[in-house]
C-alpha cells in the first residue's frame, strides 16, 4: 500500500503528491477539464481512469523501444507511481499535421499534413501564456543547454514515430503530441503524460477527434471517445 503525502503541484489534468520514499511519487489524473487558460472548465466523466491506463499503456511500450521515463507502475484506476525528477520548463510539441494554434500561425487549414514532422519549443510560463521559443532562446536562459536540447529533439521524434506506428495499427493517427523532459539521476528522461489530454488522437478514416479537442471544440461525446480510444488500445472490440 502506497502512503501518499502532501500535495506536491497540480496542473489542468492531475495531481502529483510525495510518498514516503523521496524518489517517488503519486500522479493522480482528475476528470477535471480546463481549456482556454482556464476560460472554459467541465468535466468529463472517467477521464482520469482512461489517462492514467492510457499513459501506463504508452510508456510501457516506449520502455520496450529504449526510451527512458518516469514511469514505474499503476497503483490503482486513477493513480500511478512516478520517479521524481526536475521538470525541464519546455514542452516539446511535435506535429504531423496542421491542428491547433499551427493553424492560425502559419495560415494552413487544419488537417492539412506536412510533408516533414515539425518541432517546436513552448516555454511552460502560464504568466507569459507559454509562448513558443526555439533553441537559442532555450540556451540563453539557461533553461538546457544544445547538447540536452538535441537529445530531446531526437527522443522527441523517436516517440512520435513509436506512437504513429502503433496508432496505426489500431485505425488512429497520432496528429500532434506534447512531451516534456525532467532531469533524473544525471539523465534526461521523459516525464508528464501522454494522454488524449496532451496529444490529438484521431479516428484514421473519419478524422473525428478522440481527445480533449472535442472538450474544448464542443463536438459532444466526449466520454464517448476517451472511451473508444483506451479500448481500441486494450484490443476490445
């Protein structure tokens, strides 16, 4: 049985808490729903359960490819182990096709596949609405230097790669992902999530949604498709 302590941050999604080993520690993913820095709050019901299978589901398979992360096991439908590591403070976005704010930035209608992944840095800054930086800027503050910011850039677009194949398999296309990177026992390892909360899942045939984009979009059957994605995973019919 895992001792949870106190209450160590909380984002739009989870919660994490320190355990009793200092090493360790408890994420717990909410139902809660947040889009639009807060602007627009619901909640969809059985989200927690599915992030917290679909991750486990994710970074075992990235374990079984070489990639390094902090996740150790689930504890329960809601709550899994993690090593604690310091958060490096960039999320890593990676884009198969144009969704999202790409789209307003680059002018190109949404869906729109680009003919080479593209990688973008977004400092995670709530107070500066995390804008997005490249490299140099990274550097500059310190935040990593050009031989981290190159591993993460390669492990980034490994996973993506990891991800679309196995998506494929299953009939969804991996649209775009956001990873983020912590600093443990001397490494870079993957952190955070991968879940229909920081990555666009959709159905390969319909392009229908089956992540938070239907939350934040108004789409309905929310549930619905957290739901069919998770199960598609698990191999239910």
């Amino acid at each position: 049985m895992v001792e949870i302590g106190k209450l160590l941050t909380e984002g739009k999604g989870k919660r994490v808490y320190e355990t009793s080993n200092p090493d360790i520690a408890v994420v717990y993913f909410k139902d809660e729903a947040l889009a639009f820095h807060g602007l627009k709050r619901g909640r969809i019901l059985g989200k927690g359960e599915v992030n917290n299978a679909v991750c486990g589901h994710l970074f075992s398979l990235l374990h079984e490819h070489g990639i390094e992360t902090h996740y150790i096991q689930a504890v329960d439908a809601r709550q899994s182990l993690v090593r604690r590591c310091e958060i490096i403070p960039i999320a890593v976005k990676v884009r198969n096709r144009v969704a999202g704010s790409l789209a307003k930035r680059i002018g190109l209608a949404t869906g729109t596949k680009l003919d080479s992944q593209v990688v973008e840095f977004e400092l995670r800054d709530e107070y500066l609405d995390n804008p997005i930086i490249n490299g140099t800027h990274a550097v500059a503050l310190h935040i990593a230097t050009q031989q981290e910011l190159r591993y993460i850039v390669d492990t980034a677009t490994k996973i993506n790669q990891i991800i679309t194949e196995y998506m494929a398999d299953i009939g969804v296309e991996l649209v775009d992902i956001k990873l983020e990177f912590g600093r443990c026992d001397g490494k870079i390892i993957l952190a955070d999530e991968i879940s229909p909360d920081t990555a666009r899942f959709w159905d390969a045939k319909t392009h229908e949604p089956m992540d938070i984009d239907r939350f934040r979009r108004d789409l309905g059957n929310v549930e619905q498709a957290y739901q069919d994605l998770l199960h598609r995973m698990m191999g239910d019919k």
